[in-house]
C-alpha cells in the first residue's frame, strides 16, 4: 500500500481570495454578499471600490 503524501495548502496573512456571490445591497462603506445560505456584510474604502467587479 503506498503512502499518499498530503499536500498542506496554507493561506497567509493579506492574501487575496475569491469567492462567488449574490450581492445583496451596496452602501457607503459596506456590501453585503450571499453566499450559500448566509449574506455577510465586507466593509470597502475608496480603495477597495476601484478593484470590484459586478
């Protein structure tokens, strides 16, 4: 029987991620995202704004 050798993925500090959603509403200084069964609430700077793709 071989041994699987089991690869760690390991996510570190300020790394980017991407998630699929539905957004629900856009505010000032928030969106709010369902994904799955919940909707969480990001909150965006002016920054943050220019790299959002809807």
């Amino acid at each position: 029987m071989k041994k699987e050798k089991q690869e760690k993925e390991t996510l570190s500090v300020d790394s980017t991620i991407s998630l699929k959603g539905i957004v629900r509403a856009i505010f000032n200084d928030t969106i709010h995202v369902q994904i799955g069964g919940k909707v969480i609430s990001l909150p965006i700077s002016n920054k943050d704004s220019k790299n959002l793709s809807l």
